[in-house]
C-alpha cells in the first residue's frame, strides 16, 4: 500500500525538487530517490507476491466516483523492471550527462525529464481507469518526445516532432475512444467495463483505442517515428525510451483486449495484430541489418522485439484465453517485455559508453573496442543473447513459451516468425559484435570509469537470469492475470 | 574381470620376443649394432616348432579375445618361417649397413616376422587380420629400406595393393564373424559357405589372401617389389611372407566349394604362365620373383584341390626359395672367381631340388603333394617341373652375369664366407629336411620316393627343361619390364591421383545471391523513408482504426 | 436537443482537425488541428457525459484535466518547432514539402 | 551427495571459466593452476563416478525454469561416456594449450571462453531433459565463436562467422523440433522416452528431420559441414577440442540422444528414418573423405577427415542395432583420441618446424620423431588398422551393419578405409621415406606440447589392444548398449 503510493509519488515529487536544488546536490538526490524507489518496487513486488493484488482506491472513494489503483503481479513486475533500468540508466547518466560533456541544457533537463517519466509509466502500470490511463501515457509521451529534444540538433528535433506527432495523433484516437466508451456505459473504470451491458460503440471505442495504442506502441506500419527518435536522443535517454515507453501502451492494449473488453475481440482483429506484429519482427530486423549507426541498429531491433508481443492476441486473447496454453502465450509476452526492457536498457548505454569512448556509433569506428572495452563489449554480448532469445535468457524464456503455446494452439505460423526472428537479431546483431572484436583499435578511446562499464554489464546479466531464475517472475506474473484468460467467456 | 590369459605361454612368446627386440633401435647406444639382434628373433618360433607346436595361450582382455593355437601345418609352417628368418637375418646382419636406416629396417623386420608368425598362430579372426596387417604393410618398409626411386615406386605399388588386400579381408572376416556371430576362424570357416553373403564373404576373402599369395593375375607386387628389396628382405618376402596369403586361403576356404575349382584354374594359370614370363626378365630378383608367382601358384593349386600335402611342400619352397635370394645377394659379396662358381654349384643344386629332381627335397615335396591329388593335376605338377627347370636355369645364366650390388658393402671374404654359410645352410634344409620330415608329413611309407615311377616322374621335365634352358640359352627371349599386366594400370595413374577441385565454388555462389539480396535491402530502406512521410502514416491510423473496429463490429 | 448540437459541432471539429493534419504540412497548422480535434473530442465527451437530467460531474473534471494535457502538449510542441525553425529555417519535417 | 555431484562436476569448469575472465593477463601462474586444478578435480569426480554408475548408480539434479522448462543434470552411462573422454582431453588439451600460447595475447578471454566451452560440453553430456540439452548446445556455440575467432585476423573472423552462420539457423531448427515435439508429449525427459502417438508418421518425421538437421550442423553432416574445415582457422589447441571432443561430438552425441532417448530406437525403425540417416552419413564419410585427399594443407586434411570420421557415430546410431550402436558409441571415444592426437601433432609441426603444408612433411620423422610416431599412429588408427582404436570401432560397425540387415555399410567402410589409406599414407610416406627439404629446421623441445601428444597417442594403441578388458571404451558401451538400451 505505502510502497505504491512512494512509487507513484516519490519520483514525481523529486522531479518538483530537482528543479530546485543547485547543480551540485542535483544528481545526489536524484541517486537516493531512485534508490528508494527501487526499494519501494521491491517491496510492492513482494507485497504482491504475498498477499496478492494491491489495491488504493484514491481519497477512500471507490469506482466511479473515485480512482482506483491497482497493482497485480504483471503490473508489480513492470514497475520493478522499470525501477532497475530507470536506477541502472541514472547511474550511467550521471557519469554520461554532466554539463561539461553534454551542456548545461542536457546536463540539467534530463533528470526532472526521466523522473517525470518514471513517474507517468508507475501511474500506467497502476491505473484502472481510461482517462487516467490516457493522462498516463499522454505525460509520458511528452517527457518522452522531450527527451528525444534534448540534445536541440537539427534532426534530434525532426525526430522529436514527428514521435510527437504520432503520439498525440495516437492520444487522440485513444480520446476518442475512450469518449465513445464513456458515452456509451457512464463509467471508465476497467473493472466495472468488463461486466458492463454490451452496447453497439463498443467495436468502435476499442477499434480507435488500439489504433491509437498501436501508434505509440510503435508497431509496424507505425514504427516509423521510433528509429530516428530513439537514435536521436541521448544514450541513457533512448535506453528509457527503447526499453520502457512502448511497454507502458502495450500495456494498457492488454488492460483493454484482456481485462475491459475481452468479450470484443474477434478471431479476425486478433489475427490482424499479430499479422502486423509478424510483419513488425521481419521488417524490423531486415532494416536493421542495413544500418551503419549501432543505435540505429539498436532502435531497429526494438521495433523487431515489439512485434512478438503482439504474438499474445491470438493466442492467448478471445476465445484462445480458455485454452490450456493461454497462460503460456500470455506470460511468454510479458516475459518478452521484461527481458527486452533489461536487454534493450543495457544496449543502448554500451553504445553510450562507446559514444563516450570515441564520440561515434559508427560500426567503422567501433572496431577493436573489444580489447578497450572488453566489460562493454561483454555486456553487450550478453544483451544480444537475450535478444537473439538463445537460452538460457529470458529471451529465450519468452520465446520458449510463446512457440510453445502456438504449436498447442495449432498456429505454427507464429512459431516459424519466432524462429526466423531470432536468426534474423542474430544476423544483424553479429555486425557490431564482429566490429567490436576485430582486430586494431580504430581510434584511441577515452578513459571510461569502471563504475559507468559496470551498469550495463549489470542489467544485461539480470537479462539472463530472468530466463535462468524464470520460476520466480513466471508465479508474480500470473498473480491477479485477468480472470477471463482462467475462466474462458 | 577374467583372469588375464590361460594356456601356456608358448604362442605369445614366439609373437612377443621379436617385438621387444624390435624396440631395441629406439634405444640410441644400441642403435648401432642394432642388426645384430635380427637372427636371434625368430628363435622362440624354432623351438616352439621343434617342440611340435603344441599349446595354447587365451587372452580375454587383449583385442577383442586374443586365442592363439598353431594351425594346421602350423608346425611346419612355423619352423620353415623361423629358420628363413633366422638365415635372412644372419645375411642382414652382415651385409646391410648400420645406422639409422637399419635401426628402421630392424623394427620393421621384427615387426613383419611377428605378423608373419602370427598368421601360423592366430586362433580368431581378429588376431588373424591384426597378424596379416602386421605382416603385410610393415614389410613396406623392407621393401623401401634402400630409399631409392625404384624402391619408392616399388613400394607404392607394394601398399596399394597391401592395403587394397587389407579392405578386402576385413570384409570377408567382417561377414564371417556375423554368421558365425563368434570370432573362432573355425566358426568362421564352417558358417561363411551358408551365410546370407557367404559368396561375396569368400570372393572378398580370395582377393584379399590372393594379392599376398601372388595369385594371378593379383601378384603384379611381387615381381615389381622383389627386385627393389634388399637381398635379405626379397628372401624372407618370397620363402616366408607369401605362405601367409596361403595359409589364409587354407584356413577359410570350405572343401568342395566351387572357390577350390576356381583356385585351382588360377593356380596352374600362374603356375605355367608365370614361370614362361620370367624367362623374359633380366634381373636375377625378377626371374625368381615369377618363378615365386609359378610356385605359389602350384600350392594354390593343391589347397584348392585339397590336397593335405600344401604345408609339406611350403616348407620345401619357402627354404628353397629363400636360398635361392640369398645366392644372389652372396653372388654380389663374391669376389675371387671360386666364390662365384660356388655360389653358382648351391643355387643350382637348390634350383634342381625346386624343379624337382628326383631324392632331392623338391621331389619329395610334389609327391607328398601328388598323395591324393586327381590324376590330371598330379600330371600337371609334374609337367610344371619343366618351365621351373625352364625358369630357374635362365635364373642361373642371369645371376652368373649378375654385378656387385651399390647397396651391399665392400665385398670381403669374411662377409662373403658368412652369407654364403648362410645359403648353402638354407639350401642344405630345403634338399634334407623333407626327408626328415617325410613319415611325419605325409604318412606314405618311407620307399616311396624311390620308386622308380617316381623317380621317372621327376626325372624327365627336369631334363626336358634343361633343353629348353639350352635352347634360350642360344636364342634368348626380348627382355620386358617386370609387372607385365601393370602397364595396363599406367593409364589410370591420372585419374587415381585427384585433381584438387575449384575450392572457392560455393562463395563464388553465395557471392551471385548476395547482390540481388543487397538490392532487396536498399529497397527494403527506401520503403521505410516513404512510410516515415506524416500524411500516409496518419491514413494508415485512420485506416487501421477503422479495419479493426469494422472486425471488432462484424464479429458482436 | 441543444445536446446533439454540442456532438455535431463537435464531430465537425474532429472532421476539419482530421483534414487539417493530414493536409497540411507546416507544423503549427498541425498543431492547431490537433487542438481542434482535441476540442471537439471534449465538446462531444460532454455532450455524451450530460445525459438525462442530472448533470454528471465526471466528464467536466475530465474534460478539465483533458484541457489542461492538450495545452501542455500544445505549448511542447510549439516549442519545438520553433526551435526547429531556428536551426533549419523551415517549420516542417524535413523529408516533407517545405512550408513558407 | 546424489544431487550435487552433477553440479559440481559442472562447476569445476564453470568457476574457472568464470574467474579467468577476470583475470590479469599476466598472472599466468593463476589461471593455469585454475584451469589445470578444475580439470583434475573433474577427472577425479569423473573416475570416482564410474564406479558408482557401473553399479547401477545414477545422479539427479533438478533446476525447474519455467513450467515445461526443466534443466535436469543426470549422470547416466552414456552422459559418463562423452563426460570422461571431454574431461580427460580438456586435462590434455589445457596442457598443451598453456605451452602453446605461452605469452600470447588475450589469453585470460581464451581460457575463460576454452573452459566455458569444457562446460557447455559437459552440461551437454549431463543433460537429463531435452531443454537443457538444447541450452547447453547454444552455450556451446556461443562459447565456441570466440575460440574460433581469437586471432582475430581476416581469416578467423570470418571462419567464425561462416561458424554462426550455420550453427545459428541449426539450433533454430533444434528449437523448432523440441517445441514442436514437445507441444505435443510435454516436457521430454531421457529417462522416460515420450509417448509419440500424440503426433502422426509425417509429422514424427518432419521432427525426426528437424532435431538432424539441428545436431547435423555440429555433427558436420553433408550438407551441413562446410564451417568446420572454415574453422580450422582456429589455433591449433581449439582446432584439437573442435575436431576431438567439443563441437563436433556434441552433435554426434545429440544423433545419439536423440534416436535412442528421444524417439527410441524401434521408433526410428518404424518410422523409416534410420536407413535415410545412415545413408546421409555414408555419402558424409565418403565426401569428406574425397574432399581431404584435395587439400594440401595438414589441418584442412585433417578437418575433412573429421567430417568423414564422425559420421562413423552417426552411422551406428542410424543403424539402430546393437552393435553397431556399439561401434557408434566407443567411435566417439576412439575418434576423440586419435584425432586429438592428430592436431596435436598438427600443432608442433606447425609451432616447432614452421611446418603447415602437406609438403613441408618430408623427413620431418627424422627430425621430430615422438611426433612424428605419434602422428602416424593416429593415422593408422584412422585408417582402421588392428590393433588400433579406429579398428574396432569399424569392425563393429561392420557387424552391426550386417546385424541391421544392411550389408551396403561394409562397402561403405571399405570404402572409406581405402580412402583414409590414400590420404594418410602419403603423409607417413613424406614423413619417413622422403629427404627432408635442406632448408628444413624444427624441433621438439617442448615436453609440454609433445606429451599430451604422446598420450593420446598410446591411448589410441592401448584402447584398442585391450578392447575386450571391461574398463575398456569398448567395454562400457557394451554396458551402456545391453543395460540402457539392450531389446
């Protein structure tokens, strides 16, 4: 109870505070929020783990009338998750973003940006109602497109300005939805939609809210705006904005396909989704092998690890959710989620630490940093193994599961997507591995601390025992998972 | 774990003795009068054959079940290799140079004389193969020990055939043990004619003992290999090495199959023919090499026959023809004119024996080998005493003319006294020992070789072929390379030794799909910049909003 | 009655604001046409809140907070472009038709 | 204690691999007490061991993952198997790597990535279920990519990507066979082989080609070998535990695993996949053999020789009898020793004498004789000579070959007999009848390459010659066949 409420307040709270304080005391204070923070998540996934569900119903008033808040196992794991990258990425940040590197404009905007952030992702994981979900990702989109502004380059803008334009063309669709709804049933709270009397709008509502999602989401044909954005930004920026932002919308189409509509979804929408995310994995992944810049490299195969989420519609969404291997699908995507989040955060803070090593991403110049570098190296290793999803990662956990449950499910499809998928992050993760291991060291890097090397290598080996421990996050996940999935309809 | 051997011995120390003094080269100060150990090698063999070759070692553990047994003949068999063993190694001893060559040639000979031996003892077909094996690719290495080009080539043609032989034995054991399903050669033997591949089993076995035995037309080696070996190596090559194709053929064929005929129409084939090519070679080596292949053909004949009398007639023809190399080799240490003329009056005295003259040992053996033979055989054994007396005499001319070898050392009289002691010994076995041996061997009555239709039978080819020897004497036949069929295989040389392919196939390959794959992905990004453009983008989210709520709407 | 208004003028605002986005390229435009859009989302939320007699108070406190988030957003983006006006001297994407 | 064990064994080379990486580049003296420590306390639990499993004993250790992901450690006769000849040629191996590196570059990354690798093979070996074999097998070509690419140079880069780019889409194919067999069966443990009547014939044998398609890229099946002579770019220490124990064993054994635990051999049978197998394993062992006598370089030779001499396990799984089964199995053994031995001597030649060409050889016996005898032992036993390991395993397979009512492997050995014959006695012909070049150097004064050699070596004479001895190879897959999977 106490936790959620810190982890919802505490980093909006020292956002306010940064604001104020002096240079010096900036990032101190910032470390311990975060670290309390963290603390905090620790203690709610532990409070879930116990004692079931959280629930606050905001000023005692429960639903309509009143907000509730509510944390069940895949919420508690998303906020511990976002807590370790968020922690890991202010670690980095402070060695990365000091004034005298990157300016005072960055050296300052970024930690009330990131905190405000956090914040606008604990409120998504939590909340139950529509429109307090919709502030949710409205604020988190705006920190996020700011953050893509930070370094005020040409292009950084470019970039920030189409991201903004797809999420707020994305909130408004979403809005829109959510208006539908309302007029239609009087009420937003999803607890009390999944019982609602069905009304014609429905299709609608939930058609403009995917829409929308799938926008900010950033799957496939919407991926557009989130390479140059995420290559843009700042390297512990991308890291938030690669491993966290698309997990809080992905989120909240589970919340809407999974627990306020699932009476909706048609064979037909589920298939179109997933079709889109098979797509999403191929075309994320042939880009990717085409670029020169490691971020690019990076951002492309977010946008191919996005598209298996979408894997769980069909298999473990409408009727499917009645099935044995429901549970399977459902956990193997947010199993994805999670193992991606830590993969992808760790990803692009090596390619800060290369950035800051050699001033360029360029797979040219990043030849030989291997022997340089080798903990960066390593860790960066370690991260593409959970993204190639070869075990004994949490990856491959994912994927294990998600194969699994579609050859039970008899859509062998997916399985084939899966498999490809995974040959496919290897093929274009190799290319920076090879360079990192050639031969002579292109150019001669700066000094990094072993402080700053160690946070990456940090989170990506987390990564890995997510899949080597995967018992333990598997039992959280399926506290409070919605009761259609168990029951069938 | 079973106890670790049973039986006596014996057996396993006739194998094991010649091994550990082939280790005496590795030895550095040995290594020099390393030689020297040679004819105390086989001497465990003599006396285990003296003492009648009785008794038996087991190993379970060694192999795959060592058994060790002396084989039929084995006794006889076993005695002649020894003592040719022993006389060719005293020759080594003294005539060959030491050094590291011959430290080499020492592990190489004790390891030959150890297949050799073993072949004579091998209860299993495991043994048996490892016997053969031992014996017929460790003798590569007598062959080449002079190093020159025609021992190199020699030797190539040696190990090819070797191995071709080894492929083909391991086959024919291969599907003799399945039938079986034991690994006794006695099983073996009785289970092959009935097994569902017996035949091809038995024709495997055939070529594989044939290529050893010098079964036409498989004896291209012998010919080739004879002449290019050291004096020493060709005796024990042509007197010792070549019964361990027979010996085989004995133990694994089955009686009255149809094999025995075709053994028997191979056997005189060589029998004659070779014996007439080898009046067409010049070498001394060459001629007795063909007239082994004539010889070896002979006792084919007689073990395809059946005929009980092989062993007995073995021995006479490995100890003669042992002799008969070592003669040339004293021919080359001889000096002074005497010498020459008395290395002349052994080797013809052993020649005779060979051809069959009457009393001598030769006579004796054809008799014993005549016992039970069908008439028309019989007769053909005795007509093949006219091209050997053919043969052996143009032997005699040529090794008349025959020079001091590079190889050998300075000649000295010393020398010479020791090697030819050695040959006249051999030669005074080959023409006594038979009589010894007679009651015992054969089992006819002792006057039996002086009867006079024996003593005619093996008097007049030998005379018929002294007049031949005359005639070529006079007009001799036009010289031809040793290895007659071989010029066939010359051709083939260039298609036997593969050509390296065009490595580089498959990249050239990958190299033609890479490019159409490069452009797929240039396109593949020029997509993504025309998807990137705003106004498509927001219609697409119009569009996509709309398809799933229309899906969302058909479905409720 | 007055209701059906409030939604018509409300649906018409989203029609203009759609049109608007996907037609024109200078980025202020857009903006505003986001605006327009969001204003008539909320006329229409409105609209739809208000049924019956009783006036429901839910929607207006979201139309509040919805207001109060589209101005936010309004005034992030309009300092982007104009950041983005100084540094390329067009206020528009850069892979898109330039705008005055 | 029955629990632990497995892990432990594992841990011997895990903490080493784990520490190494840390390590100074200098503190030799550290990471080879390391590395040999972890290697001898595994041989001893390894001989402690086999023992016990010899009466009859097993060892269990259970990790649950994920529902349906079990990693399960068991030490059955088979895993001691594969275990005991991995650690005793990692014990060889470690030796003559440390005295063939000496004071290189890199090598805490070497050994760190060489034990992982031991690891990766041994969690092979143990793997009780078929996830945790296929996790172990991705470890193993993970940690394999490095060795592969140490130099670090063009040629070895790119080896080790040919190495990914075939081993990648093989363990792809893996996954897809365990996910799609085991969608149906549930989790597949060894010791209790699924019930496959869930799955009808063409699917079974869809699967059945998977899982081959799978191990047969580490098993170097044709079509699916072309990494491992491209691999030889490799140093010679890790070319050594490539060819002889790690990579290419892994995926013999997994043939193994997969016939006989997973779909069980009367299934393979039925289904009609075992004759296919075995003759995609005879055209490999001639192929490769064809392919070798074309190079001229020593290791690529002895690469292609690889990809033909492990077939030869392959070809006794397929075949499904008994004793070819047996043949199969101690060919794993005796085809571990004698190529080991080979690249070893491969290794001196070219670290002592400069020697990398077939050429080069002549008159090298003179010079680096105990090699050089090592050498053409191991090459003897390759061609099948008695008493040699080589010929029993071939005789077996013969006779399993008869047994399994397919007499067509006898030309198949003999074949490749001959054809070993042609492309290995030239290079004992150069090695000790032709003069050596008059430019000629080389020597072996270093006892540290030269006596691992030298073990192996006689290893291969001596398995060989007391074949029948219970404690032989031979004697354990006799036991492993008539115990685990006798009719």
């Amino acid at each position: 109870m106490s936790a959620l409420v810190v982890v919802l307040t505490l980093p909006l709270v020292t956002a306010l505070t940064v604001l104020l304080l002096p240079a010096r005391a900036r990032v101190p204070v910032v470390l311990a929020s975060s670290a309390l923070i963290v603390l905090a998540a620790g203690a709610l996934a532990l409070a879930v783990w116990h004692g079931g569900p959280v629930t606050l119903a905001v000023g005692g008033w429960a639903p309509p009338l009143g907000i509730a808040l509510r944390a069940d196992g895949l919420a508690a794991a998303l906020i511990m998750m976002s807590a370790l990258v968020m922690g890991a990425v202010a670690l980095a940040a402070q060695f990365e973003l000091t004034p005298d590197r990157v300016g005072a404009r960055m050296g300052f905007g970024f930690w009330p940006l990131m905190l405000l952030l956090w914040a606008a992702l604990n409120a998504v994981y939590l909340s139950r109602d529509l429109f307090n979900l919709y502030v949710g990702v409205e604020l988190l989109s705006l920190a996020a497109v700011a953050l893509v502004a930070l370094s005020g380059s040409a292009q950084a803008l470019a970039a920030a300005l189409r991201y903004m334009i797809f999420a707020l063309a994305g909130s408004l669709l979403y809005l829109a939805g959510v208006v539908l709804a309302y007029g239609a049933h009087g009420t937003l709270d999803i607890g009390l939609l999944a019982v609602r009397v069905p009304a014609h709008t429905d299709a609608l509502a939930l058609g403009l809210m995917t829409a929308g999602l799938l926008a900010k989401t950033a799957l496939f044909p919407f991926h557009v705006w989130l390479p140059p954005a995420h290559a843009g930004a700042p390297a512990p920026a991308s890291a938030l904005l690669s491993a966290l932002v698309p997990k809080a919308s992905f989120l909240i189409l589970i919340r809407l396909w999974f627990e306020a509509m699932p009476d909706l979804a048609s064979g037909a929408a589920l298939l179109v989704l997933a079709a889109l995310g098979a797509i999403a994995v191929i075309w994320g992944g042939v880009l990717a092998l085409v670029q020169k810049r490691l971020k690019l490299i990076v951002a492309y195969s977010t946008v191919a690890q996005l598209g298996y989420l979408f894997f769980i519609f069909p298999l473990a969404g409408g009727d499917g959710s009645a099935q044995p291997w429901a549970a399977g699908a459902w956990t193997g995507a947010m199993f994805q989620a999670l193992s991606h989040g830590l993969a992808k955060a760790a990803m692009f803070l090596t390619a800060g630490i290369y950035i800051a090593a050699i001033g360029s991403d360029r797979l040219g110049d990043l030849r030989g940093l291997a022997r340089t570098l080798p903990m960066t190296g390593f860790a960066f290793a370690l991260a593409a193994i959970t993204l190639m999803g070869l075990p004994p990662s949490g990856g491959f956990t994912a994927k294990y599961l998600l194969m699994t449950s579609a050859f039970a499910a008899g859509q062998w499809p997916w399985a084939l997507v899966l498999a490809g998928g995974g040959v496919l992050a290897a093929a274009y993760l190799y290319r920076p591995i090879a360079a990192l291991f050639a031969q002579r060291a292109q150019t001669a890097a700066r000094p990094i601390p072993r402080a700053w090397q160690a946070v990456p290598l940090v989170l990506a080996a987390l990564s890995i025992l997510l899949g080597l421990l995967s018992a333990i996050p598997f039992d959280l996940l399926q506290i409070g998972r919605p009761a259609p999935a168990q029951e069938g309809l | 774990m079973t106890a670790l051997y049973s039986g006596s011995l014996m057996p396993l120390a006739v194998l094991v003795w010649p091994l550990l003094l082939g280790l005496v080269p590795l030895v550095p100060r040995w290594r020099e009068g390393a030689l020297r150990v040679l004819p105390l090698a086989p001497l465990p063999a003599l006396a285990f054959a003296a003492a009648g070759a009785s008794g038996t070692t087991v190993l379970p553990d060694l192999l795959l079940g060592v058994h060790l047994a002396a084989v039929p003949g084995g006794a006889l068999l076993l005695g002649m290799t020894a003592l040719v063993w022993t006389v060719a190694g005293v020759h080594a001893a003294l005539a060959l140079k030491s050094g590291v060559q011959a430290g080499n040639f020492v592990g190489f000979w004790c390891l030959t004389l150890a297949g050799n031996l073993g072949v004579f003892l091998a209860g299993d077909v495991v043994t048996f193969y490892l016997a053969f094996a031992a014996v017929s690719l460790a003798a590569w290495f007598l062959v080449v020990h002079e190093r020159t080009q025609k021992a190199l080539a020699a030797g190539k043609l040696y190990i090819t055939l070797a191995v071709l032989g080894e492929a083909a034995l391991l086959i024919g054991l291969m599907i003799g043990a399945a039938a079986a399903e034991d690994l006794q050669i006695t099983s073996v033997r009785a289970a092959l004619p009935d097994a569902p591949l017996g035949q091809v089993g038995l024709a495997a076995l055939i070529v594989g003992f044939g290529i050893k035995a010098g079964m036409v037309p498989l004896h291209l080696w012998l010919p080739v290999a004879h002449p290019a070996a050291p004096v020493p190596g060709s005796a024990v090559l042509s007197g010792a090495i070549v019964k361990a194709g027979l010996i085989g053929m004995v133990l694994f064929l089955p009686d009255g199959s149809g094999w025995g005929t075709m053994l028997i129409v191979a056997g005189l084939t060589g029998g004659f023919w070779a014996a007439l090519w080898g009046v067409t070679q010049r070498n001394p080596k060459a001629v007795l090499a063909y007239s082994t292949v004539s010889q070896m053909g002979l006792m084919l004949m007689l073990a395809g026959a059946g005929s009980g009398g092989v062993a007995y007639y073995a021995l006479h023809h490995g100890l003669a023809k042992a002799a008969l190399f070592l003669c040339v080799g004293v021919m080359a240490a001889a000096a002074t004119p005497r010498q020459r003329s008395a290395t002349l009056v052994v080797a013809a005295a052993v020649a005779l024996s060979v051809a069959g003259l009457p009393l001598t040992g030769g006579a004796l053996a054809k008799l014993g080998g005549k016992d039970g033979l069908p008439a028309a055989l019989a007769l053909a054994l005795t007509l093949s005493g006219v091209t050997t007396t053919l043969v052996l005499g143009w032997f005699l001319m040529r090794l008349d003319q025959h020079a001091a070898k590079p190889a050998a050392k300075p000649a000295g009289p010393h020398l010479w006294r020791g090697v030819f002691s050695g040959a006249a010994l051999l030669a005074g076995l080959a023409l006594a020992l038979p009589w010894v041996l007679w009651a015992g061997a054969t089992g006819l009555p002792a006057g039996y070789p002086v009867r006079g239709a024996n003593v005619f039978a093996g008097l007049w080819p030998v005379l018929a072929g002294l007049c031949a020897v005359a005639v070529i004497k006079r007009w001799a036949l036009p010289a031809q390379p040793p290895g007659d069929v071989l010029a066939l295989f010359q051709g083939l040389r260039g298609w036997a030794a593969f050509p390296a392919w065009p490595g580089g196939q498959r990249l050239r390959h990958a190299r033609s799909i890479r490019r159409p794959a490069l452009r797929a992905l240039l396109h593949a990004k020029a997509a993504e910049d025309h998807m990137r453009r705003w106004p498509r983008a927001g219609v697409m989210l119009i569009v996509a909003a709309l398809v799933l709520a229309g899906l969302l709407g058909v479905a409720n | 009655m007055s209701l059906t208004v409030f939604a018509l003028t409300g649906a018409a605002l989203v029609g203009l604001g759609v049109y608007g986005l996907l037609a024109l390229p200078h980025l202020l435009r857009r903006i505003m046409c986001f605006n327009l859009i969001g204003s008539g989302l909320f006329l229409f939320f409105g609209a739809a809140g208000a049924r019956g007699a009783a006036v429901d108070a839910i929607p207006q406190a979201l139309i509040i907070t919805g207001i109060v988030v589209a101005l936010s957003a309004s005034a992030l983006a309009v300092g982007l472009v104009v950041a983005l006006a100084r540094r390329t001297g067009h206020a528009a994407l850069p892979d898109e038709d330039r705008a005055p | 204690m029955t629990a632990a064990l497995p892990v432990l064994i594992l841990l011997t080379s895990l903490i080493p691999a784990g520490v190494t990486f840390f390590l100074a580049q200098d503190s030799h003296g550290l990471r080879n007490s390391l590395n040999l420590g972890g290697a001898v306390l595994k041989l001893g639990l390894i001989v402690w061991m086999l023992f016990a499993v010899a009466g009859g004993a097993t060892y269990e250790a259970t990790l649950p993952l994920a529902p349906g992901l079990v990693m399960l450690l068991r030490v059955d006769a088979l895993a001691l198997l594969f275990i005991s000849l991995s650690a005793t040629l990692w014990f060889l191996t470690t030796i003559y790597a440390i005295a063939y590196f000496g004071a290189k570059p890199e090598l805490s990354r070497f050994f760190g990535f060489f034990s992982l690798c031991v690891a990766a093979t041994t969690g092979l070996a143990l793997s009780g279920s078929l996830i945790s074999f296929f996790i172990f097998f991705e470890l193993l070509t993970l940690s394999t990519w490095p060795l592969v690419a140490h130099k670090q140079d063009k040629p070895s880069l790119s080896a080790a990507r040919v190495y990914l780019a075939y081993a990648l889409p093989g363990s792809a194919a893996l996954l897809w066979a365990i996910i799609w067999l085991e969608s149906a069966t549930g989790p597949v443990l060894f010791t209790d082989p699924p019930d496959l009547s869930a799955l009808d014939p063409y699917a079974l044998r869809a699967i059945f080609a998977l899982f081959i398609i799978g191990v047969g890229v580490k098993a170097a099946l044709v079509p699916l070998h072309g990494w491992l002579p491209a691999a030889m770019a490799a140093p010679a220490p890790v070319s050594a535990l490539l060819h002889a124990v790690a990579v290419v064993k892994a995926g013999a054994f997994g043939v193994v695993r997969i016939i006989y635990d997973v779909f069980g051999a009367a299934n393979v049978i039925a289904l009609g996949v075992g004759v296919p197998l075995a003759a995609l394993a005879s055209v490999t062992i001639i192929w490769g053999s064809l392919r070798a006598l074309q190079q001229d370089e020593i290791k690529k030779r002895l690469a292609y020789s690889t990809v033909s001499q492990v077939s030869y396990i392959v070809l006794g799984a397929a075949l499904a009898s008994p004793l070819a089964m047996i043949g199969g199995l101690v060919h794993l053994i005796h085809q571990g020793l004698m190529k080991i031995t080979l690249f070893f001597c491969a290794g001196i030649y070219d670290e002592r004498a400069g020697v990398k060409k077939i050429t080069g050889l002549n008159g090298m016996g003179q010079r680096l004789p105990w090699t050089s005898v090592c050498f053409s032992l191991g090459a003897m036993g390759m061609i099948g000579l008695p008493p040699l390991a080589g010929f029993v395993s071939k005789f077996y397979l013969g006779l399993g070959g008869l047994e399994a009512g397919a007499p067509w492997v006898l030309g198949v050995l003999a074949a490749s007999t001959l054809l070993n014959a042609t492309y290995f006695l030239p290079l004992l012909y150069r090695l000790w009848f032709l003069p050596a070049a008059p430019d000629a150097t080389g020597n072996e004064r270093a006892p540290a390459l030269v006596i691992p050699a030298v073990v192996t070596a006689a290893a291969a004479v001596g398995v060989g010659l007391l074949a029948a001895s219970p404690i032989s190879p031979l004697g354990w897959a006799t036991l492993i066949v008539t115990r685990e999977y006798g009719p």
